[in-house]
C-alpha cells in the first residue's frame, strides 16, 4: 500500500497545501511497475503529497508519518483542529493533516532537501504551497500523472472544505495534538 502525507493550512486567506516534485532519479526511475506489478503512477519528476510505501503489518498512518519524514527531514507536525482525513482504497491512502505553521514547515523542507543529514532518500527536489487549483494543475502536468491525488484532493476539498456535512471514506477524530516520528 503507499501512504501520503498532505499537509494544508490557511495562506493568505485561502487553503494551501504542500506538494513536493520528485527527483529524476527517485527510488523507481525508469521502471514502469512496482515489483509486484502495479503500474507506477507517481514516478521520477511527479508532483505528489510526500509519502511512499507502507512497511506490512504497520498502521498506515504512522507510516504516512515515516515516509514523510524521510523525505522531507520534518520529525514532529502539530495539527491544528486535532483531526486527521485518511482517504484512499486498499492501494493506496492520503491522510490530509491541516497545521497553524505551515510556512515554517515548507521553509524548513526546501532547507532540508539535498542535505543528507535531514533527508534520508533524496526522492523530492521541490516542495512548496499551492491553492487546490494549483495543486490539481501541477498534478494534471506530469505525464505519468495520478488520478489518486486529484481523486483524494478534489474528495477532501468538497466534502471537508467545502461545507458539505459528507464523511471521508473513514476518520481518525480522536488523534493527538501533535505526532512525532
């Protein structure tokens, strides 16, 4: 299964959320299926929430967690309304995490990439904060792109932001203030 991160807050009067740009030489360069035969819809130079693959038998959630922090260097992310929105199917899951320090995070992020001694992988080489149309147009702009993104960005947007009373295929209401890796 692979599990994302995506993080959203409010920039500027509007919502925002971190997307990232792999690197050319991610884990998966030029390969077209994960070795158990899945095509690979998120591969080198995508734009994508960070995440990556869930280890078996470990919860979904904290691995969304590690990966992220693997691939961005952040350790410890506080959420803001105490609630996290995991949506997804038994492929894949994107658990949307809405944080009061946003910016800091990013700015961290772009400090973090292309040094070892924060970021493990080297996988993303851009990171930054879009508008939901922003976010969809970067998605929609890849070759390869994935309808996973813009299915789970375009779920959560219209049933959590956008005012409708609609659940997520399941929540987690009861998460702590804050989740260190």
């Amino acid at each position: 299964m692979q599990v994302y991160l995506a993080l959203y807050g409010i920039v500027d009067k509007e919502y925002r959320f971190l997307i990232a740009k792999k690197n050319k030489k991610a884990h998966f360069y030029g390969r077209k299926k994960f070795p158990n035969g899945i095509d690979i819809k998120n591969g080198p130079c995508s734009w994508v929430f960070p995440g990556g693959k869930a280890r078996p038998g470990k919860k979904p959630l904290c691995e969304a967690y590690r990966e992220f922090k693997e691939e961005t260097g952040i350790d410890k992310v506080v959420i803001e309304k105490g609630e996290v929105i995991g949506i997804g199917n038994q492929q894949y899951k994107v658990f949307f995490v809405c944080c009061s320090n946003l910016q800091d995070i990013v700015t961290k992020i772009k400090n973090n990439l292309g040094n070892s001694e924060f970021v493990k992988d080297d996988e993303l080489y851009i990171a930054l904060l879009a508008t939901r149309q922003e976010a969809l147009h970067y998605f929609q702009s890849t070759e390869e792109h994935s309808s996973w993104f813009i299915d789970a960005l375009n779920y959560f947007y219209n049933h959590h932001l956008g005012g409708s009373n609609a659940k997520a295929i399941w929540e987690i209401n009861d998460f702590p203030d804050s989740f260190e890796v």
